[in-house]
C-alpha cells in the first residue's frame, strides 16, 4: 500500500542550502585573511543587528586608500576552526588551534592589520 502523502512536511523557505563549495570557498577565504593581515582577535557578540556591531563593522570596512585592512568571518564556528585547524597537526599556522579551541557560543574572527590599541578600544 502506497504512503500518504498528507504527512509530508514542505519547505516554504526560498533560501537554499549551503554546499560544499561554499564552505570550501569560505575556509579558503579565512585562510586568505590570515596570510594578508598580521593580527587575528576572536571577539564575542550578543545581538549582531545592533548600531554598535554595525559601527564596528563600518570602522574596520577594507578601504583601497590605507594598507590597515580588516576582515570579519561570522559563521558556523565547526567551519571556522576547520579553516583554523583543531588540532597542532593540521593547523594552518602556528598556535591557530589555541584560537580554534576557544571558539564556542556567538563568536566572530576579526583579521587586520590596524594596531592592538586601535583595536582594543573597541
């Protein structure tokens, strides 16, 4: 007897999902930023839509006219320690996988280049 068809649940949701070349683009653009800016800080965040996030955002935005760049990674925090390394084998450089370790709850990556003074008195 054939199964009903009534239980079948159905997506309403316009969005799809994330394949494998995705993340793969994403871990290699993470590795990318480490290579390019000097320093990585890990910060944690509570409501990312909020005007200080997006202060923030718009303070460490890559410019063409100064070599201070910045990069935000928000993600899935398993992608991004991949992209790390977990473990001292298969880190990407040296000590990433202390970084990978502490990776837990809403976290962000910050890579730039602008100074630790700069960058604390956020």
């Amino acid at each position: 007897m054939p199964q009903s068809k009534r239980a079948q649940a159905v997506a309403l949701t316009q969005t799809s999902k994330k394949t494998r070349d995705h993340k793969t683009q994403t871990i290699k653009n993470l590795r990318n930023a480490i290579d390019e800016h000097a320093t990585i800080y890990l910060f944690s965040y509570e409501n990312m839509r909020s005007n200080k996030f997006k202060a923030i955002r718009m303070d460490f935005r890559p410019t063409d006219a100064t070599d201070d760049s910045s990069r935000i990674f928000l993600g899935k925090n398993k992608l991004l320690q991949i992209a790390l390394g977990k473990t001292p084998e298969d880190e990407y450089a040296d000590n990433l996988h202390l970084l990978s370790k502490k990776m837990s709850g809403s976290v962000g990556l910050l890579c730039t280049n602008k100074s630790h003074g700069y960058v604390s008195d956020y």
